[in-house]
C-alpha cells in the first residue's frame, strides 16, 4: 500500500476517499471550534456549517473528478502496458525464427560444402 502526503495530510490509495473526507472534516471542525466563540446567534452558527458543507461537498466533487483522470490515465497506462508486452513478444518470436532460419542456412551450406567435396 503506497502511502502520499498531500493537502489533507497522509492518506493511502485503497481508502483514499475516506481517509480524504475525515481529514476535510476535521479541518472543518477545528475552524468551527475556533470561530465558535465568535459566533452570536444560532443563525450565524448553521451559517457556517453550511458554509462547511458546500465547501467539503466543492471539494468532493474535484476530488471526484481528479480520480476519474487518474483512472483513465491508468487505463491507457495499461493499454500501453499489453501492447508493449506483445510487442516484446512478437520481436521474441522474430528473433527464434530468424536463428532457425540461419541454422537452416548454415546447415544447408554445410551440406553443400561436404556434398561438393
């Protein structure tokens, strides 16, 4: 499992959306925690949670987006992957018949020494 550091702090690639969602979270309610003794009202307290909230959900979508690229990114990656592998071996498959084919020619020109001797 590889793990990153990025924006949000470390997080791994098999849970990376979850791990990316409680690190938003926990921003979120540390800046609520801090602001709250500056709040007045209750108005201005679901204010900032919603606030919150659209940003987390703003992020989640680019979050969204990023990976559907990095998917795509991977599927072509992969493409090229197999064509690579069958290139490889089609060129292995070229090598073996080119040394079968001067084997043939060498023992056929050996035959022709030894017959015109």
């Amino acid at each position: 499992m590889r793990k990153e550091t990025g924006k949000f702090g470390s997080y791994s690639f098999n849970n990376l959306e979850v791990s990316i969602m409680t690190n938003i979270v926990d921003l979120a309610s540390v800046r609520r925690e801090k602001q709250a003794a500056n709040l007045t009202s209750s108005d201005e307290a679901l204010a900032q949670i919603l606030f919150d909230l659209k940003a987390t959900v703003a992020r989640m979508e680019t979050l969204g987006k990023e990976l559907l690229v990095t998917q795509q990114k991977l599927e072509r990656a992969e493409k090229r992957a197999q064509w690579a592998q069958q290139s490889m071996d089609n060129l292995r498959g070229l090598c073996v018949q080119y040394i079968k084919s001067e084997c043939s020619l060498n023992k056929a020109i050996k035959n022709r020494d030894d017959t015109i001797h």
